[in-house]
C-alpha cells in the first residue's frame, strides 16, 4: 500500500500581503511551495480577490508527487467571524464580512479537492505555531504576540485554544492601557496598539523631537544612545508588560511569546516588561514569562496549517 505524505494548504493573509504554502505534518514547508502577492489599504475587492486566488493556486500547483492535501488553514487579519467564515481586516478597508472562507473553498474545490478549510484570526495561528514548533512548545498557558504595523495576539488556556464565540479572542492589542494615551486608533487612544505599535511607537518619538520616520531608525537611534528614542521604546515597553500583566492576572498564563518586527528593536524592549511584571503585587502574575518568538518568518504560514495539522487544539 503507498501512504501518501500529508501537507496543509497554508495561507496567511495580512496588512500588505498574502501568503500560500504547502506544509507537512511536522510543521515543514515544503520546498519551492511558498507564493506571495501583495495585498494594502487600496487594495480593490477584485485586486484582493487576485491575489488570494493567485497564491492558492500557485501552492497548489507545487504539490509534488506522492503527496496530498488533506486540509486548508487560513489565518486573517481581524476581527473575524469564525462561525461564517468571514473577515475585516482593519487595515484592508475594501473587505467587511468578506467570505474568505467561502472564495478559498471554491478555489480549492476547482481543483478537485474536497478537503476541510479552516479560517481563523492570524494571532491564534501564530500561538499555534509558537505552542507546537516555537518558544511555548510544552507550555499549555500561553499568550502568543505579535508587535509590527500592529498589535495582534492569540491565547492557548489548559493546553486548547481559545477563540471566543466569533474568533476574536486575544486581540490583546485593543484593551486598554490606563493612564498612557496613544494615538487615535480605531477611535480608541487608551488600546495598547495605539501607544506601541511599531508606527505609534515611531509617532511618538517624533512629536518629542526625534527626527526619523521607520522603526528601524529608531532602534539604531535607540542603539547609539538618543534620549528620546530610549524614552519612546521604554515608554511602549511598559504599555506592553502592562497588558501582559493584566492578561495574566486574568487568565494565570505561564508564558508569553512575542514575535514582529518592532519586536526585534532591541532587547531592551523586553526588559521594560519584565520591570513592570517584577513589580506586580501578586506572584502568580510574576511568574510569567516573556520570551522573544522561535519562529522565523515562516511562523504565520506555520500556524495556519497548525490549523489542520492540529485541529485537536481548536473549539468545535
């Protein structure tokens, strides 16, 4: 009898692009299956729709021999409806309850696939991906983050992901951080996105008088010893341990993995968190960890097909 090899269809949509592979099993890409086409705020719906079924068709077509498809995974950008299979991105303003689910389904079936197509929001696939090939692997209590253009985040509690009735849980990103106020974000200046995104961060600084526009400019500012870059990276280091804090108290989390760009700005960044951690009150908030992400950039396509390769870990 030949057994086939199993791969997910992996497919991860964002801000500025979206992305196709293949993956095995052991959370692998397969070679020369990775596909990306770009994605944006102007994006038409017809320019989006291109672009998804683009990649999704290129991966398909690299299927070597000997393999098959046994499930799509789709991690998006929310907020989302899971229940229907929908998405609005914040940041692709041509998309509101978009069936994504429904149009990647269809492309799928084409091809002569009936398979399993699970959608879910990009910061519950990338805890998936650091809880079975990253930095949480054995850790059942678990928030993973991402700090870039954005905020997002996604939560493992007792070992099962939690995704909340429409699939919005863990957007860690949009709770409120007290006294620090931020930029407008989504009508909302207390959410922590709106003081320490990477482009909130940089926003910052500049009305304070740094000069630079990216955030890459201020970490080499903050690296050469500039006073207001040091103030505006350790000002969003303290939203963030902040917000972990309050996560933790809520839900007595062992671990938390941070990933994206702006993440890697300095380690310092993470120092600022665990200050404000060391000073809570309650030990079982202490406790938690803050760890960089282990995964590279192929974490988010990782953690969508996690979302078949590990369908054991999802709600019903």
């Amino acid at each position: 009898m030949v057994v086939s090899t199993p791969l997910a269809l992996a497919v991860d949509f964002g801000g500025t692009k979206v992305e196709a592979a293949l993956v095995d099993a052991d959370g692998r890409l397969v070679p020369d299956s990775r596909f990306r086409r770009p994605t944006g705020r102007t994006a038409t719906v017809d320019d989006l729709e291109a672009s998804v079924g683009g990649v999704v068709r290129d991966a398909l077509a690299s299927l070597p021999e000997g393999a098959e498809i046994v499930g799509v995974g789709i991690g998006c950008a929310g907020p989302i409806d899971r229940v229907r299979g929908l998405v609005s991105p914040l940041n692709v303003p041509h998309w509101r309850d978009y069936p994504m689910r429904d149009f990647i389904g269809a492309e799928v079936r084409s091809a002569g696939l009936d398979v399993p197509v699970t959608l879910e929001m990009d910061g519950v696939a990338i805890t998936m991906a650091e809880h079975w090939v990253g930095a949480a692997q054995g850790v059942d209590n678990v928030m993973g983050m991402v700090i870039s253009t954005g905020i997002g985040g996604g939560l493992i509690v007792g070992g099962r992901v939690i995704t909340g009735p429409t699939g919005n849980a863990g957007h860690i990103g949009h709770v409120e951080v007290g006294d620090i106020r931020g930029e407008d974000t989504f009508g909302n200046p207390y959410a922590l996105e709106a003081m320490a995104s990477g482009p909130h961060t940089v926003a910052w600084a500049q009305k304070h008088g740094f000069t630079g526009t990216t955030g890459e400019e201020l970490a080499a500012a903050y690296a050469a010893g500039d006073e207001i870059a040091r103030h505006a990276i350790a000002r969003t280091g303290r939203a963030v341990g902040h917000a972990i804090a309050s996560a933790t108290a809520l839900l007595d989390l062992e671990l938390v993995a941070i990933g994206g760009g702006f993440s890697h700005s300095t380690p310092d960044l993470f120092t600022h968190m665990r200050e404000v951690i060391e000073k809570h009150y309650f030990p079982f908030v202490r406790k938690v960890r803050i760890v960089p992400s282990a995964l590279s950039s192929e974490g988010p396509l990782i953690g969508a097909a996690a979302l078949i390769h590990r369908a054991n870990l999802l709600p019903a």
